[in-house]
C-alpha cells in the first residue's frame, strides 16, 4: 500500500477531475461539447417524478413494515430452539438463551439504522417502529423466560444466601477427654 | 423430545458419575510418600547362615517381627502382630526358622527365615498367667528333630521345631509359684525351673528334657525375701536381690543341692548406694547392679565369692553373651560420654583385657543407648570381628561396626503420638536461580528429555529418565513455601519424646530433637509426651519470624502428675523453652485468639479444675479478661459417665496470688444412667475447620440452614454389656444411643437411640454433620450412619428482597444461650470394612465438597464421597434431585477400588488420619501415620483450579503453534490479494486515464 502511494504520488503528471459537475460553464478555458447542457439532469417531468416518488414511498412504507414484522419469525424459530434445548444448563442452552438475549438488544440499539433506508418525510415510520420494538422486547422476554427456566436469574433466596458465611458464636467452649 | 432425553442423558452421565480419583501407574510417588517403620526394637537374633545375605531378625515394642538386612538396614520382610499379641521372645531354630512366642506366651509361631512366611503356629494354653521363656537348646535332639523349651501360662511344653506340635508338657500348679529362670544347661539333658514361691521360698524344679519327667523338687527358704528379677551367672548358680534392695544372694543348686550365700552390697561398695536393681544379663559369671547414680559390675568367683570389677557413673548399655569358641563368650559394652559412646568388647571371664576398643561419634539428639546386641564374623585374616547393633533413646536402630556407623533407621516414627503441622520459610531472593546456574547443562538436558516425552519421541530409557526426574523434582522437597502450600513441615511427636520434622514434598526428616524437657531428670522420672499444639503462627511477620509449637507432656504416668510445656521453634527444630509447671495438666484448650506477636492463647486445666492461662503476659491477660465471660470448657468423665461443663469464676483462690490461674464452676452436667449407658466415642468439629457458608442448597432452589457451631459434641454411648468384643451380647440387650450435646448450654440437641448395634464407634464431626461407624449385630454387618443438623429459626429467610438488600440478621453474632429451633436428617447404610480410624478432607476455605477417608482394617486409606452419606438419598430421587447430585439409595456404601488413596501400598499399624489445607482450594494433604508412614495430596472434586498432571501441553502448543502459523500465511495471504485488487484497479483507472487524455488530446 505504502508503495502504491508513493508510485502515485511521485508518478503524476496529469490529472483529470470528473467530478466537477458545477452548473456554470465557465469554470474550465475550455467550452462544453456541442449539445451538452449542464442543467439538463436536474430537471425533470415533474408528473413522471411525482408518481415515482409515491411509488417510492409506498414501496418504502410497506417495506418498513416487512422489517417491522421480521423479528416475529426470529421469534418463532427461538421458540423452537429453546425448546429444543431443555430446561437444563448446558453449553448449548447457554448459547441459544444468550443470543435470544442479544438479538433483541442489538436490534433495538440499531432501531434507527434498520428503518435508516425507508426514512422519507412522507412515510409514517412510527408505527412499524413500534412493532419492532414490541416484537424485539418480546424476544428479550421470551429470552429472560427462558434464563429464568434455566435457573440463573437470581430470584430465589438460594441465590443470595449460598455464599453467606456461617454466624460467629459469642460463647467458645474447649474441652474433651482428660489427657 | 427425543433431543432433549439425549441431552439429559449426557448431563446425567457427566454429573453424577463418582468420581474416581485412581492414579495412573506412572504418577505413583509423584504427589505421595511411604516409608516403612518397625518400632522400637526389643529382641534382636542374629542369622547364622553362612550363604546368603547376612540378616538380623528383630521384634519390636510395636508388635513386629522383622528380618533387616544387615548391609544396608532394608526390610526384607516383616509382620504386624495384633496390638493384644505382644511378642514375649523370639529366636532361630533349626538356622532356619524364625521361633516366635507371643500374646502372654499362648501363642508359638514359626516363620520361614528367608522369606518371611510362616510355616506353623501353635496354640499353648496353661493353667495359670506367667512368665513365659523360649528356649532354643541347640544340641537338645529328639529323633533328629530339634526341640523348642517353652515355659508359658505355668506350664512347661517342649515342642517339635519342626511342626509346631508339643512333645510333652508338664504344668507347675503350685499356686503361688513365680518362675524367674527356666535353664537348658548345654550338654545336658536337663531343663532347671526356678522360681520364687510366696516371695520369700526359692524354689528349683529338675525336669528331664527327653520326657518332661520331674527329676527333683527343691526349695529354701530366705526370710528377707526377694525383689526383682534374677541373674543367672552360670547354668547352676543365679543371683537375687533380697527385698530391700541391699543384700546380694547368690544362689547355687548345684546337682540339685541348694544352697546360699549372702552379701550386703555394702560389702562390695564402700559408700552407700540406697536400694539396688539387677541388671538381667546372661554373661556367665557377671551381672550388674544398678542404683539410681551408679552401676557396678560384680564377677562371681567360685563358692557365691563376689568381686566388683567395675563402677561408673556413665550411662551404661551391656549386650548378651555371645559364645565365640567352645569355652569362650563374649559381650559388648557400651559407655556414654559427652558426644561420643564408647564400645568395648570383652571375654566374659577377662574383664580387663579388650577385644575391642572403639569410640563413635554420636548424634546427641539420639539420647542414650538402650539396648545392645552383638554378633561376630570372620574377618579375611581369621581373627573375630564383632559388630554390634543399638537401640537408642529415640528408639532409633543403628549397626556399628569398625568404629563407624554403618546404618541407622528411624525407628522412632513407628510410634507417632501427635502430629501438626507448619509452613516452611518464604522464599528469600536468588536462591532458585543459583541453583539452576550451577549445573545448567543438567537443567538443559532436563528439559530436552521433557520436551521428548512431550513430543512422545522419547525412547523406553528417556521415558525412565523422565519418570525418575519427575519423581526426584528439586520443586518438590525445597526448603521454602510454595505458592500452592503443599510444601509444609509434619512436626511429629513419638513416643520417645522426640520430635521430627518431615518435609511434606518427600517424606525426608528435616530436622529431629530429643526434647530436652522430655529427658529423664530429678525432677521429672518419667516423662511422658502428651500432644502438640500450634503456639504461634506468624503472618504479619512470616519474614522475621518463625512459627512454633508447643509441646505438652507430664511427668509419669498419673493424671496429677506435674506437667512440662516446651516450644520448639518449627523451621530450626531449636527448643526455645521450656517450662516445668508446678500444676498437672488435665486439658489444653486452645482459644480462638492470639496476641500481637500471634501466640495463640491456651488455657490449661488442671486437675483440681483450675484454669492456668498462657502464655503468662499481660497482654494476653488482657484479651483474656475481655472475652472472659464468653469463655466456656467442659469435661468428659468416660468411667462415671458424666460431661459437665463450666464456666470460669474468678481468679484462683488461696496459695500465691497468681492472676493467670483462675477459679472455674460448674454450670451443668449432663449424667448417663450407668445400668444402661457407657461413653464410647467423643468428636467435635475439628477448631481450624473453615466452612464456607450456612446455607445449603436443595432441589427447587429451596435453601436450609445448617446449624453450623463449634460447640457441638457427638457423644455415643453403648449398653455397658455390649461394650466388649463384637457378637458378646445378643442385639437385644444391646444398644447404641448417639447425642448431639451442646457444650456451653448442656442442651441436648438430638438424641437417638439404635437397637442392637454395638461398638466400637469410629466417629467424625465437620460443619453440620456427624458421620459414625458401628457394629448392627442384628444384620451382622457394620454400618454408617449420618446425622446432619438444620438450623429451622433460620428456615423463614427467605424474602429474596431482604436478602438483596442485606436486610436480614443470618451473619449476626449468635449467642447459643437462645433457643435454637434444630432439625436432623439421618440415614444408616451398611458398609464393608470394619475401621480403624476415619478423618474428612478440609480445604483452605471449604468450598470444594468433602471426602471421608476411611482406615480400612486391612491399614488402607479409602477415600468415600460425602455424597454417598447424604440422610437425603431417596430410591427415586425426582428430577430436580438427580440434577442437584443426590444419588439413588443403596443398602450399602460402594467401595470403589481405585479410591484408595493408598493405592497399593498398606500402611501398617494404622492409627490416625490427619488432613491438612493446602492453600490451593481444591487440594488437601492427607497424612497417614501407624507404624509406617503415609503422605499424600487429595482432591476430592478433582483439581478444579489448576491444570492437572495429565494435562495435554504438548497439544496446547501445537495448537498455538498452529494457530500462529494460521495466522501469519493468511496475514500474507490476504496482503497480496490486496495488492493484486490495487493493482487491478490501477491498471484499470490507468487504461481509462489513457483513453481520457486521448479523447482531450483528439479535442
């Protein structure tokens, strides 16, 4: 990499910028090709790109929604495997409990991004949101049910008192069989 | 579902397998240590067998009998008798076979002298209890068979050497008849009995040899009595003490005339030496006199004439007779002074010509020479060597010869009173580093081999080699702590008053002191060692200074005798001091608390139930006075049947004012009927048992509350009728009742009652459960059963809310004068074996689960899991049981054969168990004492927090290694990827550029 730069950076001559799309055309000596409009992209058939833009949105509000609804089939399929995993504590119910844990968590942490590409002022994202949500909580329910099956919430007294050390006795008695 | 009854499946294999804790035959000596002891020597023979090795058949005060190899000291064999069958004598017949008398003399057994194997045993019953004698005449033939003389139980037997079977026998009813001599005069075919009859009448029988005919009855009577023993200065003539202890009788019954002569010792002795004591010697024509300050030799010449030949003030030793020639005998003598002893051998009837002269150095820890045995052997140029073997103070053995010590056992270990232990020094800098500098081509070549057998290259010879490095490892046996803490000292004190140090890592004696205070003096005649106790412990200070023990003994044998305590400084074995108390010492009480330099507080009971407190400064008086009202001692009264408990009062009243003594009171006594109860067996917790909680976890996350106090005593008790030898009774009038008694309170917890069981109970208290073992006469098996104790006041714990928050009083001082609400749980189970001792492993903080080490009948050490003794067992434990590690009820305990911890080993003699924490949780240290000794490491829940001896390197490394490789070609791999992708896209962006430029350029 280090040498690539140094070829480049030594190497050039020339260069060309093709990013230069500014409006005026004056910007460089030379003119614009015969036929060649600058302004031309921007503007469009304003009834074309309106019917696009519902359709657009339209594709985007239901395609929320899709999204919205997709942690309902995680849902199902961590029912079955938890199922499938028993109520007893192993290495492959720990996995399947945890990542039920984990999913939901790291999906509403990226609740913004997952409906980032369906954002447009005339979607309404509330609602699907709000089913994700829901349905993502729901996982994290189903998840804590099932570490509670598992025994490892700490809800029962044992939990607490199972590392308490024995009372100190106030009185001391020796004594035994004469030597 | 089928998944999930597989998976379940799995869970069950892997949890509620045993655990089997068996060793793999290479690691065998790698963690454990067992040296073989046979106890204080009392009878030595020497083989005469020309071929062969030469040997040397011992009995011992520990009840063995033993062939050593006279080259080096090994055992070659050896044999435990029953702790009631002592042996009476022993000797040689026939060159060989080992003659053994024992139990009284009732029992004659012959073992083969080669191999150890016992070729008959007879059975010799007599009228009436008796000194017993064997005899082994040497030219005394019976149709070629050669006759063994033994008087035992008042009847004299001549037995066949060769099958054991008694040729004839002949009873010597007379009832007040004491036998003090039975002579086979060689050449002849007579037997002399002697003896005293009503203690003033010497009485001598002549028996015939060939039929046990009685040829002639002879007696006289002395008027002055007799004291003692006799010594025989010929095959006709003995002499006597008269009972005072000052006149010397020299008795001859010369063709079977009595008669006698006396003379006053002061007739021999100028000076007075108050009352005297025969020394039994059988060197014809000497014997010695001892008083308390001085022995004196006295040679018998002709018609009862007496002459002293010697008198010194040493310490003196003298050894047998051995006939050299024909007309000559021999015997060895052996004087004491300051650090050397001084060997002479002499002719029996030249007492002042030498045959030989030596001097040998010492060891002065070795005390005194107790006993001598001599023997000779041919030397290249035909003259008479003799070599000698000695018995010391220590009990220890030694084999002298040509001046030097040619070996020496530590024979003293096989009598171990009490045991404890210490923690070596911390490390010090710089001293592991010199060491491996020092022969680095060693450690270089050390680690090739490891890495070989690692590596699994290493051939059938480097395997050998790297068995004996791992067995041999310097890290095992260094002299300083190790992180782990399985490095400590064993300071063991022996019935010798000896004290020894044992390196735990391999069994050698590190240091060993003859206390000084337990050495015969004016004022104490017979000490006696008592026990040993941790006196100081240092943490604080572990770098400057050393831990100490204290060491209790009493002078003789009496309870109200005045008792000594000695420290001894544990890492130099130096006796820091001693102190002679001008009270007895009943009991020690060690209490829970220590002083600033962390000497441990101990209160001594005497026997008028005063209590001495020490050590004697104002500190500790001080700590003393502030948890005085919390201090409590009881007393078990086994032969009345009463435990009372006591308080302490006030200090002590009358004689000197002393404020370390204090008055105590009685509080309460707890009196079993004596028609029906009889105390067999007393346990309490063990004071340095660390428990780790209170709580014990059972199915359905439901929690119960041990009662968990260190004032708690088992207590058992039998029918008085059955607490004889097992089947003595019938199980109807036989009972066992155990109690749970608290002792600051008297109250008893529990009480239970068992119906035809006998003892002996073999008991063993830890946390909040008492496991005991007896005899079930009605099922003719023995037993185990358990009892743990539940705390029900606590049961109602149970708001997690109060819990999380810390709201709850479960960790607040208790005071045992509350009511305690107490529940037990209890189950029985048969078990195989009959015990002789049984400990409970005890880790650093209690965490790891217990193990029960049972000693076995057969002196093996068997490891049983606590969990096989759970009074919650039920034939179909529910599923949540079954998770939680119940296992399903069985009638009897299992003994799995790869829990012994002994593995093949045996310890002989076994008498006590004693477990000690390492520092790592999982681990204990396991030491086994009886005649032989026994050290090992145990992990009872298998080594959970370090990696184990079998674990893999050789595959961690090849996985790193391959790991590292893995990385490192992808590493290269992915980088010229990248380069290649770069280079596409370059050489792509360079072709556009090109077409770019000649589109402008055609522009």
């Amino acid at each position: 990499m280090e040498k690539g730069k140094g070829i480049m950076g030594s190497g050039r001559r020339w260069a060309v910028d093709f990013s230069d799309n500014s409006t005026a055309p004056s910007s460089r000596d030379i003119p614009d090709p015969p036929g060649f409009t600058r302004a031309s992209v921007d503007q469009d058939d304003s009834t074309v790109s309106r019917q696009k833009k519902d359709a657009e949105s339209n594709w985007k509000a239901q395609k929320a929604w899709e999204v919205a609804q997709a942690p309902f089939k995680n849902l199902l399929m961590m029912g079955f495997m938890m199922w499938m995993a028993g109520n007893t504590v192993h290495l492959f119910s720990i996995g399947i409990t945890f990542s039920a844990l984990w999913q939901p968590i790291s999906a509403l942490q990226g609740v913004g991004k997952v409906f980032e590409p369906y954002k447009d002022n005339k979607v309404d994202l509330l609602g699907p949101k709000l089913l994700f949500i829901a349905l993502n909580l729901g996982g994290l329910a189903l998840g804590v049910w099932k570490l509670n099956t598992l025994g490892l919430l700490p809800t029962h007294a044992s939990d607490w008192v199972s590392s308490l050390p024995p009372a100190q006795e106030v009185e001391y008695s020796g004594g035994g069989i004469p030597l | 579902m089928a998944i999930r009854s597989f998976f379940l499946f799995i869970l069950f294999f892997s949890s509620s397998l045993s655990p089997v804790f068996s060793l793999y035959e290479d690691q065998v000596g790698l963690m454990d240590w067992h040296q073989q002891y046979i106890g204080k020597v009392k009878q030595a023979v020497f083989s005469s067998q020309r071929a062969g090795r030469k040997r040397v058949v011992v009995s011992t005060e520990e009840n063995v009998i033993a062939s050593l190899d006279l080259r080096h000291g090994e055992i070659f064999w050896r044999h435990l008798l029953g702790a009631d069958d002592v042996i009476d004598g022993i000797d040689i017949g026939l060159g060989k076979y080992v003659i053994t008398l024992s139990s009284g003399g009732s029992i004659l057994r012959s073992w083969n002298l080669p191999d150890g194997q016992m070729v008959w045993e007879s059975s010799l019953q007599g009228p009436k209890h008796s000194k017993s004698f064997l005899l082994v005449p040497t030219n005394l033939k019976f149709d070629k068979d050669n006759v063994l003389v033994v008087f035992s139980n008042g009847r004299l037997h001549a037995i066949s050497c060769i099958d054991g079977e008694v040729l004839w026998k002949k009873d010597f009813e007379a009832e007040s008849f004491e036998v003090q001599q039975v002579i086979q005069p060689p050449g002849s075919d007579l037997i002399y009995v002697v003896g005293f009859a009503a203690s003033y009448q010497f009485e001598m029988y002549q028996i015939n040899a060939k039929n046990g005919e009685l040829l002639k009855h002879e007696s006289a009577s002395f008027s002055s009595g007799f004291s003692g023993e006799v010594s025989l200065v010929s095959t006709e003539t003995v002499v006597a003490l008269d009972s005072t202890g000052s006149i010397l009788l020299t008795i001859s019954f010369q063709d079977g005339k009595i008669s006698s002569q006396q003379t006053p010792i002061s007739n021999l002795v100028e000076e007075s030496l108050g009352p005297a004591v025969i020394i039994p010697s059988s060197v014809s024509g000497i014997f010695a006199i001892k008083t308390d300050a001085v022995t004196v030799f006295i040679r018998v010449i002709g018609e009862g004439k007496l002459e002293v030949v010697e008198k010194t003030t040493h310490e003196i030793a003298v050894s047998d007779a051995l006939s050299i020639s024909e007309d000559q005998e021999a015997f060895a003598l052996i004087q004491h002074a300051s650090s050397e002893i001084h060997l002479t051998v002499k002719l029996a009837h030249d007492w002042d010509g030498n045959l030989l002269k030596e001097s040998v150095k010492m060891d002065r820890q070795r005390g005194l020479v107790h006993k001598v045995f001599i023997n000779n052997y041919i030397r290249t140029d035909r003259s008479y060597g003799f070599r000698v073997l000695i018995v010391m103070e220590d009990h220890s053995l030694l084999l002298l010869q040509q001046g030097e010590i040619v070996w020496s056992r530590e024979d003293g270990l096989a009598s171990i009173i009490d045991v404890t232990t210490s923690e070596l020094p911390v490390e010090r800098n710089g001293v592991s580093v010199a060491k491996v500098e020092h022969n680095l081509f060693e450690w270089l070549k050390g680690h090739m081999l490891k890495l070989k057998g690692t590596l699994m290259l290493a051939s059938p010879e480097d395997m050998a080699a790297i068995q004996s490095m791992r067995l041999k490892s310097s890290e095992k046996s260094k002299m300083t702590r190790d992180h782990n803490g399985f490095r400590k000292l064993l300071i063991v004190l022996t019935r010798a008053g000896k004290l020894f140090a044992l390196h735990t890592g391999d069994g050698r004696i590190v240091w060993s002191h003859l206390l000084r205070s337990l050495h015969k003096s004016e004022a104490c005649q017979s000490p006696i060692g008592l026990n040993l106790y941790q006196w100081q412990v240092p943490h604080h200070h572990a770098m400057d200074e050393n831990p100490s023990v204290l060491v209790v003994s009493r002078c003789g044998p009496s309870s109200d005798a005045p008792g000594v305590l000695s420290f001894v400084d544990t890492y130099t074995g130096k006796e820091l001091s001693s102190l002679s108390l001008d009270h007895a010492v009943v009991q020690v009480i060690p209490l829970p608390y220590t002083d600033s330099t962390e000497q441990r507080l101990h209160l001594l009971i005497n026997a008028d139930k005063h209590a001495h407190l020490y050590p004697k400064t104002s500190e500790a008086l001080s700590i003393f006075k502030r948890e005085f009202l919390n201090i409590y001692w009881y007393s078990v009264e086994d032969q009345n049947g009463i435990i009372k408990g006591h308080a302490l009062k006030c200090k002590c009243t009358g004689e000197v004012a002393d404020e370390f003594c204090f008055d105590t009171r009685d509080l309460w006594s707890v009196v079993f009927p004596s028609e029906s109860e009889k105390i067999v067996a007393t346990v309490t917790r063990k004071l340095n048992e660390v428990v780790h909680t209170q709580a014990k976890v059972v199915a359905d996350q439901d929690v119960m509350y041990k009662y968990i106090s260190r004032n708690l005593l088992f207590v058992a008790t039998v029918a008085p009728k059955g607490s004889g030898e097992i089947g003595s009774v019938t199980p109807e009038e036989s009972w066992l009742v155990a109690y749970l008694i608290d002792t600051v309170t008297g109250r008893i917890l529990h009480r239970v009652t068992h119906h035809g069981l006998q003892g002996p109970v073999h008991a063993v208290f830890s946390e909040n459960w008492v496991v005991y073992h007896y005899f079930n006469l009605r099922a003719h098996r023995y037993e185990m059963s358990v009892i743990e104790i539940y705390d029900q006041s606590r049961a109602d714990n149970k708001d997690v809310w109060k819990l999380v928050l810390g709201k709850h009083n479960l960790t607040s001082p208790i005071s045992l004068f509350s009511r305690p609400e107490v529940i037990t749980k209890s189950q029985s189970y048969f078990f195989t074996h009959s015990l002789k001792a049984i400990a409970v492993t005890s880790t650093a903080k209690g965490i790891t689960s217990k193990q029960l080490l049972l000693g076995t009948i057969g002196d093996q050490v068997l490891a049983l899991d606590k969990r096989f003794l759970d009074p919650r067992r039920t034939v179909n434990p529910t599923q949540a049981e079954k998770e939680e590690g119940i296992i399903p009820l069985t009638d009897s305990l299992p003994i799995i054969p790869q829990s012994y911890v002994t593995h093949a080993l045996r310890v002989e003699g076994l008498r006590g168990i004693i477990t000690v924490p390492a520092k790592l949780e999982s681990t204990t240290l396991v030491f086994a004492h009886g005649v032989d000794l026994f050290f090992t490491q145990l992990a009872p829940s298998r080594t959970y927090d370090s990696l184990t001896e079998d674990f893999s390197y050789a595959l961690l490394l090849i996985t790193i290694v391959a790991l590292v490789a893995a990385i490192f070609v992808t590493w290269r791999l992915s980088e010229r990827k990248e380069l290649q992708e770069k280079w596409s896209f370059y050489s792509a962006f360079a072709s556009q550029s090109t077409f770019s430029s000649l589109f402008l350029c055609d522009n």
